[in-house]
C-alpha cells in the first residue's frame, strides 16, 4: 500500500536508513514496499537485497522533485522500468535542469501524479502507465474534486518521511541545514508534513474503505512490479565478461601475452617459473577472471604509450600473470607471494590490483578508460554528518556565535558550563549524527560493467566531471560489481619530474637512465648504504620519522627487508606489540624459537614466526588453525570492514577457536594469537602491495642517492611530502645547492635548477597573482631578460601591490640596486591602481629623479622572506635573542648515551599521540645547528607540563638513549627559544604583535634547564 517511501538519502530530507524503513514496514505489516527516495538512488540495491529477511517484496522507483516541489513518483515494473528511471533522473543531475511538469512516456515504469499537483496543473488526460495518488490528507477533498470521474487512475500515495516526533525534528534540522537558514526561519513549504507517516496496513485500509476502487488499483499495481538482483554467494559477476568477442579469444590472448612477457621478466625460464604460470593461467580461466586481467593489461599499455609512470600494487601483485603483463613490477617468485591470497577456488570476487598513476595523468588515463570502454561510471560513496560538523551546522541553525561553535567543538566542557542553545546543539545533533550529507567519489574505484551501470542505480556528474553511481563500493560487490582502482599519487609525479629535470640541468648523465631497471637498483650497495642509515628525506613511503626510526632499528639494506618494514610500520602490526617482538626477533636469531609457537614459525619462516603481511592472516586461520581458505579469506575481509555479514564472520571466529581447542592448544595460546589476528589484520598490507611501494621506494632512493638536488627541486614542485617546503630546501642546500630567492630572470613559476644552483619558483610567493607570474613568464620567454626595474614596468603590466611583493622578495637583486630605493622607483613610475593596459608604440621616454641612498640589513631580508616565503633562506638560528649557549648537536648523541644533554633545534614535526591509558605524549624531529636531523620523545609527565607551541627553536634537556641502536632524547626539560624583534618594525609599539616569530613562549628559566638531574650526570 505504500508506494512513496523515502530514507535518509533523500539528502537532507529523510531521517532513517532503508533497513529501519523495512523494520518499519514489518512492524505494520507490510508485505509489498516501495522505496522512492528524492533524485536518488543509494538505498535501493541494499532495500531489494535486505528486503527477503523482513518477507517484504521490493519495490523500486524515484520521487522526482524540483527542490521540494514534488513532480511525479516513478515505480518500476521491473529491472528495465528501474533503469528507464534511473536514465532519466541522470539526464536530469548531470545537465541540472529541472524535471518537466509530465513525466516521459516511460515503457516499463508507472507514474503517479500527487493529488494536489493534477489539481494545480489542470490535468486532464493520463497514459497508461500514469495514476494519480492520493493520501490520507487528500481524501477530504476527493468526494469533490473532478478527479473522481478517474477512477481508475485513483491510487494510494501515502509518503513515509517519520517514524515519530523525533524524526520531524531531525528532518527540520536536516532542512534548515539545506537552506542554511536559522531554524526559526525555515519556510514552512520547505518542511513535510508532520502526517507522512506508516500506519498499520489494517488501518490505512479502513481509511480507505470508502473507496475500495482506490485499494484495488493500489494492490493490482503493485502486483505488477517485480525486481530483482542476484546477492548470493555464488552470483555472477557483473562486470566487462569479455574483452574481445569471445571467451576463447581472451583465454587465447591472455596466454599469448604472457609468453610474450616471459623474456622481458626472466632471462631464464626453469620449471619452476612455468609451473606458477601454468597454474594461474588454469585457475584465472576456471573462475572467469580473464576479462579482469586484459582490462587491467589495456589500461597500463595505453599508459605506457602515454609516458605515464604507474605503479600495479594490491594483492593482485601476489600473480605472475600480473608481473608479466607489466599491470605489476612485483616477481611473485623472488618473494615468494601467496598466490592464495590473490586468487583461490572459494573466491567470488576478482583479484584486486590499485594502479597509481601520477596525480598529473590520472584524469587523463580516467578519460581514456571512459572512452575505451561503454558502460563506465565512477564508483561513489557518502559523506555522513560527524560529530564537529554537527555541531558546527547545528550551531549555525540555532544561530550560536562562531565563537560558542569553535568551543563546543574543541569539546574541551562540562554541562554545567553549557547554556541552554548549547545544550540544545549536542541533544539534537546526536538525531543526525552518521546520517549520509551528500554524496561524494571513492578514492580511485572505477566500474567498467557488461550493461548499463543505470540498471544499478542513477549517475550525479560531481566536479570531476565523470558520471558516477549513488552506491558505495560493498553495495557494489554485493551485486557482483568489482571496482578497477585508479588512484593519483605524487611519488610517481616526482620520480618523473626528476628525470624530465635531469634530462635539462645534466643530459650527459640522462641518456644512460632507465628508471625502471629496478634489478640493477636492489643490488646497489650505495642505495641500500642510504637506506640502512635512513637518509631518505623525499622518498616514497620511507621518509617519516616513524619509517627512519623503523630502519635504523632494523638495519634494513635490502629489498627484502624493506618489502617488510613497509607492512611491520602499519598501525595493525604495531598496536598487536608485534613490531617491537618483530626487531627483537630480527636481531637476536635465536629469540624466534624461545618465543615463537612451532606452527608459527614453521608458516612464517621469514618473518619470524610473526604475522607482517595480510596473506599471514589467511595462512594462520588455514595452518594454525585449521580453517578452509574459503573461510580464510572470509576472515581478512571482516577483519578489513570489507565483508557484510557480521553474523557469517562471528561463525567464522567460533569456528577458529573452536577448531583451535580441538588441535590441543592452550587458551591463553588461542586468545594471544586471535588477538594479534584481530588488531592486525584491518590495517595489514598484502605482501605484493608492500612490495610494490618498495619498487616505488627504490626508484625514488635511486635518484636521490645520484641525482639528489634534482630529484629535490622534483619533490618540492610536487607538493613535497612527509615534510614542510622549508625542509627540503634545507636538505637541498645541506647536499650542496646555492638556494636562491625568487629572481624576474631565473625563476619560473615552479623552482628550477641551474648546475647547483636552485632558484626559488614564484609560486612560494602567496600574495602573487598567477596572471602576473604568467606575464613574467611569455614577456621573458618573448624578448629576452628583463635589464632594470624600468625595463620591467615597460614591459609587464602589474600593479603597484604586485610589482612591491616582487622588490621586497629581492627579484631585481641582478640590477645591483637596494630593493628601498627599487620601491621609491616604482611607486614613482606607477600611481596606486594606474597601470597602463596596451602596448607602447613608441619606446619610453623615462624622468630620472633622485632617490636617497639607503640600505637592507640581512635580518630584516630574513623576515621578509619569513613573510613572503613562508621561511628564510637563512639558518633560523641567526634570528634568536640570543645566541645558542652550547653548540650541541646530532654529531655528539653516540658520545652522551646515557647521560643527559643540553642541546638546540629547530622544530620539523611534531607526533601527538596517546598510550594506552589514554594520556598524552609526543615524538618530535628537530634540525641542530649544524643542520643535521636528531630525535625526542616527551613521555606523559613532561608532555603534560612542556608543550610544543608551534615553529621555532626549541632547547632541550634530556636523556639520551639508545633502543635497538637509534639514538634520540628523552626530553626532561623544554623552553622555546625567542626570536630577535623584527627590525621592520622596531620603531613601532607594536612590533611584538605584528612579528611572527617576536614572541615569548618561555615556559622555564635559563637556570632551571640547567639543573641537572644529579642521576643523568
């Protein structure tokens, strides 16, 4: 009976889930539902899949509206009807134009005008397929409307917006928040009626009983419509079948290129390499996952032909298959990959390959696959209310100050200190909290399907400009839609910038390259001799602290080893105390069989018994204990948040420790290894993808252990990294570069290098217009360098507040002229807002006057470029009040292990984080005077009374210590240093305020950092 029900994604508008909707409907004993969400779609594959467990039949359709005006509600007849009105409401999102007042003359779909709208139209004639619906509200009226002569065309249409008060409320909130209006002044027209709600079918019927001709057309239409997907286990992919125009083609294809790629890979070819080949090849064609494979093969060729660097990773990594069809740069049989956990026989779903490519050629590569294949959209997902943003939205609707809302949200309060709005704002966020806000795009998933991806759902046109579904991606794999993941990295814009720069600035040593030889770079000692001492600022995955310290403590020099520190620095290895038990292991050989269980070593040989990869997970529950791999597998997924069904994945626990506790093992052996299972497997890498970014890793460590000023100026154009822009400046010039400042003749709008010298790029300069960087850059380019600033003014049209941001940054530093006098001589020649617009036709004539002689000190060149830049090309040491009083550095930590050190450094970053009792501590990174990097640690009483506030210099004493041979302090004391006042503004009373650097955070006297604790002397 109800054929107008919405869920809360109809955005903004409706305030429960389609699983409550379908509880809802059990309660009043509905057997037959429809859902009609507003212009949306997102609910309706997961409505028909949960719909059998409540014993409601399904039915689909869309509420098409205009804002909130409603239009027409469409039911689909069947899977065609759905896709008709999914076409439909598509056309509609990605043009964004509104719907008519009549609906198209769909062939497999009904459509019902509401009551009031025939009225307000005037409509007089109906197709076929058209109704007229009428709620509960309306039939007070019916007896005297003309629509009564339409008997036939008289339907039931009772929307379901609430369940109750508090779903009103919710839904007013939700629609202010729409409007972005204060909820005291919401039109009443953007509200639905507080009656849209679900009555017992009993009772909807004997409102209706007057009218039995209405029920009955209500019921014979809803017996019409029919709809079904296919969610079992065993249901059939619904992705691209075949690439060519058979099966047997593609079988034939796949195995052609394989043997193809058999030189390229392996000079030699033994058994066993064909053997694995064989293998997979039969195991691929058996599950039906060929097509799979040549897409993935199609996609990274056209790459190649493009010059597009990418990087195959995944557990499709695990395959030969894959390595030989270039998708992958990982040798399954170099690491001995778990082709298991790639591919097995109890496995539904396609194997899963991430292609990374250059965050500069993604949408291009993205653009070729749309045009390559038919039936593509991007794969979407929900972005849901938080709780900060609840507030901040609720604040607003309640009209709350910008203040109030910044301290609600920083949480730091007690009730008590709440006034009643305030109060109001938590109690009220807490109906919308986790509610989906709009829809958005997953990170890189694709779908390239055999049909019309609108048999599945409707298409939005977000700003990408790709069409992308309203479903997210378990939905999707729930009905047999496996996503082709293409994601954007920086890494490999980096590695690529590199070369292209390196090609400019050394093209002698470019024609010997070949970035992708990646055989030659595992077995060069100079870059696993920077590895091992964790020099790798810039590079892919390996340049954190967190990753330095890990490889130093591991002493990593080899592929291998960085395979596993890449998957042991993941967040489920560490919480599971396994890292720590994992370098005790890889350093004390013999610990691994006086700690580790039998079984775990003799599975996990080459990781000491422990588990490091995600293939562990799949081979404890098979080999410890006792699971099928189908099973196995069922377990890293629901440990992942990939698997649906909870109550198959408790079965699946119960089952591991039941099975446990039959093979004799010990409880507190089974929890302890459940519990590292547990904590691991949601965050661990797959093997092959661990090797994969170490191949990325190695090609990165390759150019910065040969061409490391190039490959820096790279990774600053490119957005840096782990870092701030500062600190690979400063690694440039601790590596031997000249850095310069911005220059009108040097520079371009990105940094380049000329032999060691690297020029700033205009782009660091935040208040410079792009359209003034790129007249620079054409007029240059055109007619040569500019000779003075006069030259300059004549040729380039900038303003007075452009053309002083230039001076002040020093640019014209090659005409010999102090940058003071440079700004008298331009505001002379150009009046504020005046500039001249065409081309001179005749050269300019120039008055010369008198300027004072006047003069820049380097200080006050240090804090303009601090304002400009964002950092000084200086040692930010020259800038304090007072000088260092020691000049202690990283060189002197091996010397004063165990002892305590007074030493300076100038903040790099800073780690908060928590134990686990919850209290706060921190891991910070500092640069000594000498430049070099060194370490701290804060542990929970001196964080709580020392704290870290902000860029600067700070002094530290502590203890240092040393843990697996990595040297940092332990911090007992801290003080942030202060700068010298900016000479800018010495004259001024405020020169502490408008200085960024000026002020004062002591938190301890110069006496007391030295105190020393008498047990750390």
């Amino acid at each position: 009976m109800y054929l107008n029900c919405h869920t809360y994604y109809s955005l903004r508008y409706g305030t429960f889930s389609e699983v409550a909707l379908l509880e809802l409907a059990r309660e009043n004993e509905v057997t037959r539902l429809a859902l009609t969400d507003i212009n949306n779609t997102s609910a309706c594959l997961n409505f028909v899949r949960r719909a059998p467990d409540f014993g409601i039949q399904p039915i689909l359709g869309i509420d098409f509206r205009n804002g909130v005006d409603v239009c027409y509600v469409g039911i689909a007849k069947n899977n065609q009807g759905y896709r008709e009105l999914n076409g439909f409401l598509s056309e509609h999102l990605h043009q964004e134009k509104e719907f008519p007042k009549q609906a198209p003359a769909f062939r497999n779909a009904f459509v019902i005008y509401p009551f009031e709208k025939v009225l307000l139209n005037d409509q007089e004639h109906f197709r076929e397929h058209e109704y007229i619906g009428i709620s509960v509200a309306d039939l007070r009226r019916l007896p005297f409307s003309r629509l009564m002569e339409h008997r036939d065309k008289l339907v039931v249409l009772q929307p379901v917006t609430f369940r109750n008060k508090r779903d009103f409320n919710a839904h007013r909130l939700l629609r202010a928040i729409d409007n972005n209006v204060l909820l005291s002044k919401l039109p009443k027209e953007e509200e639905a009626s507080p009656e849209e709600k679900m009555f017992p079918v009993r009772n909807l019927a004997n409102v209706f009983s007057e009218y039995s001709f209405i029920l009955k057309n209500t019921e014979q239409l809803m017996h019409n419509c029919s709809i079904s997907f296919d969610f079992s286990v065993s249901r059939k992919s619904q992705n691209l079948s075949t690439y060519l125009e058979s099966r047997e083609a593609d079988e034939k294809l796949l195995e052609e290129l394989c043997y193809q790629g058999l030189p390229y890979r392996y000079p030699v070819v033994d058994n066993k390499i064909r053997e694995r080949l064989a293998k997979e090849l039969e195991l691929i064609k058996e599950k039906g996952f060929v097509s799979y494979f040549l897409i993935n093969w199609d996609i990274v060729t056209e790459a190649r032909k493009r010059d597009f660097y990418y990087v195959g990773r995944g557990s499709g990594a695990n395959s030969i298959v894959a390595y030989l069809l270039r998708i992958t740069d990982v040798d399954p049989i170099e690491l001995d990959l778990y082709f298991e956990r790639f591919i097995n026989l109890y496995r539904t779903n396609p194997p899963d390959f991430d292609i990374d490519f250059s965050w500069k050629d993604r949408e291009e590569i993205t653009q070729y696959i749309f045009d390559r294949f038919q039936h593509v959209a991007l794969l979407g997902t929900y972005v849901t209310f938080k709780s900060r943003g609840v507030i901040r939205e609720l604040g607003k609707v309640f009209g709350l100050p910008k203040a109030e809302i910044d301290f609600l949200c920083e949480g730091h309060y007690t009730p008590s200190q709440l006034d009643e709005v305030s109060l109001l704002v938590l109690k009220y966020g807490n109906l919308i909290k986790d509610m989906p806000n709009y829809l958005s795009i997953h990170a890189g998933g694709i779908l390239i399907s055999d049909k019309p991806l609108h048999s599945f759902s409707a298409t939005h046109l977000p700003p990408k400009g790709f069409p992308t579904v309203q479903f997210d991606m378990v939905i999707a794999e729930d009905v047999g839609l496996y996503k082709f993941d293409i994601l954007g990295q920086r890494g490999l814009a980096k590695i690529k910038e590199a070369i292209q720069i390196l090609a400019l600035n050394q093209p002698e040593e470019y024609a010997g390259i070949d970035i992708h030889d990646i055989r030659k770079f595992k077995q060069d000692p100079h870059i696993n001799s920077i590895i091992r001492s964790a020099q790798c600022m810039g590079c892919f995955y390996v340049e954190s602290p967190a990753m330095r310290m890990l490889l130093r403590k591991l002493e990593v020099d080899t592929y291998l080893g960085l395979v596993a520190a890449s998957s042991i620095i993941r967040p489920g290895v560490a919480q599971s105390g396994m890292m720590r038990e994992y370098i005790l292991r890889h350093r004390n050989p013999g610990r691994a069989e006086e700690k580790g269980h039998p079984v775990m070593l003799n599975i996990m040989p080459e990781t000491y018994g422990v588990m490091v990869y995600q293939e562990d997970v799949i081979k404890v529950a098979h080999y410890f204990a006792g699971l099928s791999l189908g099973e196995a597998d069922v377990l890293r997924r629901g440990m992942s948040g990939k698997y649906r069904s909870r109550q198959e994945f408790q079965k699946i626990k119960d089952r591991f420790v039941e099975n446990c506790r039959n093979k004799g093992y010990e409880e507190s052996l089974i929890h302890e290894i459940w519990h590292q299972v547990a904590s691991f497997a949601g965050y661990a890498f797959a093997k092959g993808h661990s090797a994969s970014y170490a191949v990325e890793s190695y090609q990165s460590l390759f150019l910065r252990a040969y061409y490391p000023l190039e490959y820096l100026v790279a990774v600053l154009n490119n957005g840096g990294g782990f870092y701030r822009s500062e600190f690979y400046v400063h690694e440039a010039r601790m590596l031997g570069a000249v850095i310069h400042a911005p220059c009108v003749n040097k520079s371009l709008a990105v940094n380049c290098i000329y032999g060691k010298e690297i020029y700033l790029g205009y782009m660091y300069l935040k208040d410079l217009e792009s359209r003034v960087m790129d007249r620079i850059l054409k007029e240059r380019q055109a007619h040569g360098s500019f000779t003075s600033l006069e030259d300059f003014l004549d040729r380039v049209l900038i303003s007075i507040e452009q053309i002083s941001i230039l001076i002040r940054i020093n640019a014209f530093r090659f005409t010999g002229v102090n940058k003071h006098e440079l700004l008298w001589q331009a505001h002379l020649f150009l009046s504020k807002g005046n500039t001249v617009d065409h081309p001179k036709l005749f050269p300019p004539t120039h008055q010369d006057f008198e300027i004072p002689r006047l003069h820049t000190t380097d200080l006050e060149t240090a804090f303009t470029q601090l304002e400009l830049l964002g950092f000084c090309l200086c040692s930010p040491f020259d800038l304090l009040k007072e000088p260092p009083k020691n000049n202690n550095g990283s060189k002197d930590l091996p010397a004063c292990e165990g002892r305590n050190i007074d030493i300076y450094g100038y903040l790099v970053t800073v780690k908060n984080t928590k134990t686990h009792t919850g209290k706060r501590m921190n891991f910070a990174t500092l640069v000594d005077q000498q430049g070099e990097v060194f370490d701290t640690v804060l542990f929970p009483p001196v964080a709580a009374k020392y704290h870290f506030r902000g860029k600067g210099i700070y002094r530290f004493y502590g203890k240092v210590v040393s843990e697996f041979g990595f040297l940092s302090i332990e911090v007992l004391k801290m003080q942030k240093q202060d700068y010298i006042q900016d000479p800018r503004y010495a004259d001024m009373k405020t020169a502490n305020k408008r200085s960024p650097l000026a002020r004062s955070n002591k938190q301890v006297t110069d006496e007391e950092l030295h105190t020393s604790d008498k047990k750390g002397n």
